[in-house]
C-alpha cells in the first residue's frame, strides 16, 4: 500500500482532530454554534457566518467556487516590523515556524507562530448567543520586546445570500456602517424593513479601522496582501455603497514572555419594530451593547467557553462505549454523535458542497437525521418533527424541502418524491422510542401550514402511508414519483433539455408505470413499526389495516421483484426492468437491497442471504459499496440524472456512504455479524484516515456523502463532507445493531451482532431518567443474546424493562 502523507491526527483526550499541515487536500471545516447563530471554519479560518438561515441571513461574505479555493473568512493580519503573517496561514500564506488547527467540539482554535511571536485564535459561538467569539491571544516568546501592527478584518454579505451574488446594480450603492469606537456596526438595509443588524467589535482600545473594502485591500491587492496592512496603516474609511467590511486596527507592544488577550466579537442583533432607531438613521445599540458587555473581558469568555464544554461533555455523555478499540470508540463516542448534530442543524444547507443558498431543510433528510440526533436533545427532534410535518399536504404527499427561517415549504422545487412521506414515521417512532412521550401523536400540525387545516400527527403518519398505498403501479409495487430516496433516478422526466432540472422536470407523467422497490422495502419497514405502534396506542383495527397492507407489499416484492439474486431496482416509465441480469448496465442496485433486506423480505425463500452475498459480489470495493454496477456508461434519458455522471461518481455508482449502512443493518439482522463488520470499517472514518489521507482528501474525522467507487478515474477520493445522511445511519447502525443498544417503548432492546473477533465492552448509556451500565460479553459469538442479568437478576428476553435510577446490566452472547 502507498504510504500517504498525513495531515493532523485524532487527540481523543481533547475530543479534537489536529491539523498539522495548513495545505491540507481540500479545506478541513468545523462548524460553530448549536442553535440559530452559525459559522463554517476551516482549518485557515476561512468560511462564515449566518444566523438560523444561511440564505437569508448570511451575515459575512463567502466566496465559493474561488482562486484559490477558500478564500474569505475571518482573518488577523500581523504586522512584525514588516513581517506579515496570519495565524492560521492564509491569505498571506507566509510560511509559519509553527501551525496548528484544531478542531473540537463547537469550536475551533488556530495556532501560528512566526518570530518569537505567537498567535493563537479560538473561535466558538457561546450557548444561546447570536455572536461568534473570537478569543486572540499574542504572546512574545522571544528575548525582545516586541510592536506589532494588528488588523482584524470580516466582510459583511448583503444578507440575502443570493442577491448577495447578482444584483451588483443595487448592491453597490446599498452599504451602509456606523462605528462606534471599537464597534463597527453594519446596517445595510437597516433604513428599510429590515430590523437586524451586525456588528464586529473588539474588547480593547483601536488606533484605527477601516469598513470600505476597496479602501483597505486597494484595488489591485487582494486578501493576501491589503494595502492598509502592508503599509501598516489604516484608512480609517467610512463605507458607504460598494462593500462594506469591518476591520480593526490595534498598535500592540509585548515584553518578553508577555502576553495579551483580545476578544473580538461578531454579533447580530434584531431590534422591535418601534425601537428601531435612537435617533434619526442612527441605530438603536441597546441590545448590541448588552451583548458586547456578555464577554467584554478574557474571564467571561473563558466561562462561556467552560459552559460550551460542559454542554459537550453532558451530550455525549449520553451513550458511551469503551471496546478497546480506539478507532472505533473515537467515531461512536465523538466524531459521529458530533456529525450527527451538525446534520440535524444544517441538513443539507451549508457546506463547503453545500452553497446554503440552493437547499434548505430536506423532508426526508431532516427526519433521518434526527434519528441521529434524537438521543441528544429530544425536545429539538419534537419541535423538527412538528415542523416537518407541518409541510405536508392533505393526501399525505409532501414538499420535497422547507426554508429554516419561514419553515414553509419550498416551492422552488415542490413535492413528488414517492419516498417522503415513510420517512416520517422513522422519525416520529424513533423520537418516541428515545423519550417515552408518546403525546407528540396528539399534536395538531397542519398541512402546508395552513391555519385550520390543523388534525393530530397521527394521523399525518397515517396519510403518509396511505400516500404510498393509494400510489401503486401495475405490479403492486409504489410508483416512484419524480424521484425515491436517489434523487437522479428520474424515471418521468425524459429530458433532453439541459435547462431543465431534473429534480423538478416531469415531462411524462400520465401513463407512468415507473415503480420503486427501494419504496417498496422502506414501506415495510416503516409501516411495521406503524404497526407496532397503533399496538401500542390500542389502534388495533387500524394495526390490521396496515398488516395487510404490509402483507400485499411483501407478496408484490417476492413476485414482481426478485432477479434471482437479488431484489430489482424499480420498474422504468413503460414497465421495464431496471437493475436486473437482464439490463446492459446497472444490473444490481443496492438501494433496494438495503431495504428489502432490513424488510427481511423472502427471508425464509432465502432472498436475504442471496441478496447479501450479491452485494458482497458486484457492489464492494477497496472503499466500501458501489450504488450499482457496473456504471452507465451513457445517458439513458428515461433514466434520468443518474447517467449523467461519469462512471463511478455521485448517483452512478459512487460509493454512496449514506446507504451503506442499509446492507449492514441488513447482514445485522441476518445475524452476520462479519460481514457486517467489515462493510462498516471500509467506510468508518478513523480507518479511512490511517489509510488514505490524501487520497480521500475531505475531513478524515466525519464521512462524506460519497467516495468515487471503483469504476471512476480515481476511486476512493471523497466529496461532499459532513452534510450527509450518511452520519445518522452510522450512529444508528453502530448504536443499535452492532453494539446492539436498542431504544424501545417499553425500555433498551439488547441485540448486537459483532465479528467473531469482538471482545467484552461496555456501554453507558443515559435513557429517559435512568441510567444504565452495560457489559457485553460476546464469547466468540456473532448474533444472539443468552441471558441478561439486570441488577444481579436474570430477567426474561432481551428488553431491559424501563425504569429511572441507575442499573447495571450483564449481557452474555
Ligand atoms: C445530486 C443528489 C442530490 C440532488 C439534490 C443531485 O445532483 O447528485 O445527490 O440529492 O442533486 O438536488
Ligand atoms: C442527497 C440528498 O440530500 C438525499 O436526500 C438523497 O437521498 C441522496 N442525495 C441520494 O440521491
């Protein structure tokens, strides 16, 4: 194997990925603030900020798609005696005597030091707070004092993020500052009908500033080298028009050994209608005051950084395994529970993939994510479910994506995916699972958020698989709609067009016989745990409906979707088959072999192992499961945008990590325990990064939505880090079918299936008000659980039955 260069390494101690090298493969992110303010970092400090909605309240600027890449962000410029650096590396790029990034848990801290002296930056957004701190201490390591010029610099964005990038004809003239000793102020659009504003202060006196862009960088300059700090000198400009910035200029003198702390601080701020202003265009800083005031010295800041750990410590606190492996306990104890919370946060807005302008908040992604996350905060999962559900429509279809800020439906790209509405019921059954609070099924939600359209969640679960049920093709299987769970596989949309999108296009409709199996497994899936739950709730009449419905579905599948060796893809506009022998192309799919495997469709007929074992076959590589093989390797228009990526990327037969865990939940239920084992280290994080730092090259410490498989030009590189599904079905996977920790109504279902090799290993695990000690003892077992002794006593089954207080629970194997 080659040996490939390392970039950073894991510090689990810390609960921090370290970064070594600032020209890492491609920009290495971390995300700050947990709830309604936002930013984006990298490992140079480039990225930005926004509050709740990275469209419509972006509050700094960011450049995607640049030259170079990363370009934009946060930046301390150090003037030593004409020696101009940045303490994370860019944008002067001057080479560092010393560079680190680290990035831990809600916050991110950048060390560069450069002739004796040292810079080092944390970066993290309070609890509760709408502002990003930005602690910079200076210290002089040298033997002589030292003076250094210091220039902070931010770039405002125009709010909306969109226009932020194309009505330059009213964006030049619209910019608009006030600065108020140490504070600069943005209030671009203030005089209007905005009621927000930013500002960027600094917890110490400034001998100067600037908030004209063109001013401080100079026209012909660019990041790297600004005017005002090559020549050591501020402007002292007023923006008015054209683009506001806000920078800082601070003259420093340091001792040896000496050392100063700056807190920088960008907030935002929202004023009452009525109070906008304290004087005629002046705005009213009351509230920007009492907020600078929060964290106006290095204690408070320390404090509120305490606070931020002590929130961390307290979440993953929550579910705690210790194997012995480190590579693995690093991913289940921090990195993936950590991904998890970003994804429920973002979806998938914002990203270095992710432009935060194009998507907002998935349907379907937002309810697997919380299924990641659900352990964590279930208040927040109840409030995503309400409003997931408070954007669909009466017969149970739904819009596709919602904006975070309005939290309406986004009509941009509506409704139509045939897979949306099942993926409420994993949500709304995993959320009570975790919490016991079975009430959420007596809400009132609307549809379409429409006031008096109000009924009870339950029954939104209900129209959600009547949607399926009241939508099948000619074989009984569910017809697809624009799209199932792969978004490119556009059966009805036969564009020649390329102005036309595909998610959005639906030429031909009428007459369709496009049928999905990946929906017909999901269906089954999801409406078995329907059931269970009217069991639960005394809904027994509407149990029995769905139980037949259930029973048609599986009887469809075994008759008009079965290859022979594995369950067929779908079935194409006119009735044909797609991912079968008998195709030229894409003969095997693993969507509907994930699914249809977690059904345990056909599983006494023998179809799960036989479908298993073909994955094993056609779909593996080196880095994981190829989506299907072999790729096309043409446009077929009947087929959509999945042919029309190169062979081995995204859709067509990338190694799409999100669906992955499918097939491994799938060998998890089938009890093969190896197997499982060894599909989930090929895409497990920790392992990729021992291997294949370079090659990889997006963040070893989360997955990505995709690694090239093995029919592209160079498999194994990753793409579309961090904004995944992929890390809601890793922790599920991992928490509750390998490890075997299962939430169930009625308590913890204990049920792992783990290679042979697997050793003893506890899990703590917090659950509703209790607490619970777990030892595993495998024996060289695969699946099955012999006893379980909670508290001392052997009890009957594998659930550990609900109750509060701390218990200790002995599983054998
Ligand atoms: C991507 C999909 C994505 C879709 C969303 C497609 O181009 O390949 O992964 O879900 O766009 O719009
Ligand atoms: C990414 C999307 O966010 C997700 O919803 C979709 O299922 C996958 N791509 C596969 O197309």
């Amino acid at each position: 194997m080659e040996q490939q260069k390392r970039y950073g390494h894991f510090d689990d101690e810390h609960r921090e990925y370290v970064i070594t090298d600032p020209k890492t493969p491609w920009p290495w992110i971390n995300y700050l603030g947990n709830e309604d303010f936002f930013s984006l970092i990298s490992n140079t400090a480039g990225g930005y900020s926004f509050y709740k909605d990275a469209k419509f309240r972006r509050i700094t600027r960011y450049r995607y798609n640049n030259v170079p890449m990363d370009n934009g962000g946060r930046y301390f410029y150090i003037n030593d005696g004409g020696a101009i650096w940045n303490p994370g590396w860019k944008p002067c790029k001057t080479p560092l005597d010393f560079y680190e990034c680290r990035h831990g848990m809600s916050y991110t801290r950048i060390t560069g030091r450069k002739n004796g002296v040292e810079a080092s930056v944390l970066f993290f957004v309070p609890l509760k707070t709408w502002a990003e701190v930005q602690k910079l201490t200076l210290t002089n390591q040298s033997n002589e004092t030292k003076t250094l010029k210091l220039f902070s610099f931010e770039e405002w964005c125009l709010w909306n993020a969109a226009t932020d990038m194309e009505n330059f004809q009213r964006n030049f003239s619209t910019g608009e500052v006030e600065i108020e000793g140490a504070t600069i102020y943005h209030k671009t659009e203030y005089r209007e009908r905005r009621n927000h504003y930013a500002f960027y202060h600094v917890n110490a006196e400034i001998q100067g500033f600037d908030t004209d862009r063109e001013t401080f960088v100079g026209l012909y300059n660019e990041f790297s080298n600004p005017d005002a700090v090559m020549e050591g000198k501020p402007r002292n400009s007023h923006a008015h028009g054209w683009s506001p910035i806000a920078s800082h200029y601070i003259e420093v003198t340091l001792q040896p050994g000496e050392s100063k702390d700056f807190v920088f601080l960008l907030g935002y701020i929202e004023n009452e209608q009525d109070k906008k202003f304290s004087a005629p265009q002046v705005i009213n800083k009351e509230k920007a005051h009492a907020l600078i005031a929060r964290f106006d010295t290095t204690e408070k800041v320390d404090k509120a950084f305490a606070e931020l750990n002590a929130y961390w410590d307290a979440l993953l606190n929550i579910y705690k395994v210790r194997t012995g492996n480190d590579k693995l306990d690093r991913m289940v104890n921090i990195w993936n529970q950590y991904q998890c919370m970003v994804t429920f946060n973002f979806s998938r807005s914002a990203s270095f993939f992710e432009s935060g302008i194009g998507r907002g908040m998935g349907f379907r992604d937002s309810n697997q994510d919380l299924v990641g996350f659900v352990h964590q905060i279930p208040s927040r999962a109840r409030q995503r479910i309400i409003d997931i559900a408070s954007t669909q429509f009466p017969d149970g279809g739904c819009y596709h994506q919602y904006q975070p800020l309005t939290k309406r439906g986004n009509n941009d790209i509506g409704g139509g995916f045939n897979d949306d509405p099942c993926w409420l019921i994993f949500g709304t059954v995993a959320y009570i699972k975790e919490s016991g609070d079975f009430s959420i099924l007596d809400e009132m939600v609307p549809f379409d958020n429409q006031p008096g359209s109000e009924v009870t969640l339950f029954e939104h679960l209900k129209v959600s698989l009547n949607h399926v049920i009241n939508n099948l093709g000619p074989h009984m299987l569910p017809l697809i709609g624009r799209a199932d769970w792969n978004d490119c596989l556009n059966l009805n949309c036969f564009s020649w067009d390329p102005n036309e999108s595909f998610q959005t296009t639906e030429n031909v409709s009428e007459g369709t016989k496009a049928e999905s199996l990946m929906i017909a497994g999901l269906f089954v899936v999801t409406a078995k745990e329907y059931v269970k739950l009217c069991d639960k709730i005394a809904k027994h009449e509407e149990g029995e409906r769905m139980q037949k419905a259930i029973d048609a579905m599986i009887e469809a599948v075994k008759k008009h979707g079965w290859d022979g060796e594995w369950y067929l893809r779908a079935y194409d506009f006119y009735g044909r088959k797609i991912g079968s022998n008998e195709c030229d192309e894409a003969k095997i799919f693993i969507e509907s072999q994930g699914w249809c495997t977690m059904a345990e469709i056909g599983a006494d007929e023998g179809m799960v192992a036989k479908s298993l074992d073909s994955c094993k076959k056609y779909l593996e590589c080196e880095h994981g499961m190829v989506l299907n093989n072999p790729a096309f390797t043409k446009y077929i228009y009947e087929y959509g945008e999945i042919s029309s990526y190169p062979e081995g990327y995204k859709e067509n037969a990338g190694i799409f990590c999100h669906n992955n865990p499918w097939v491994i939940i799938g060998e998890c239920l089938a009890g093969r325990g190896n197997d499982a084992w060894s599909h989930y280290a090929k895409i497990l994080p920790s392992y990729v990064e021992e291997k294949y730092q370079t090659l990889h090259k997006v963040e070893p410490y989360v997955n990505c939505q995709m690694v090239a498989g093995k029919d592209a030009f160079r498999p194994g590189e990753g793409k579309n880090s961090w904004l995944t599904g992929t890390a809601a079905w890793m922790w599920y996977t991992v928490s509750e079918f390998i490890l075997g920790i299962k939430p169930d109504y009625d308590g913890i279902c204990i049920d792992p299936c783990l290679p042979e090799t697997a050793t003893d290993y506890t899990v703590q695990r917090k659950f509703r008000d209790a607490d619970y000690d777990i030892t595993i003892h495998p024996n060289g077992q695969q699946k099955g659980v012999k006893q379980i002794v909670l508290d001392g006593t052997p009890i009957e089954g594998t659930v550990i039955p609900y109750s509060s207080g701390h218990h200790t629970v002995e599983v054998t194997m």
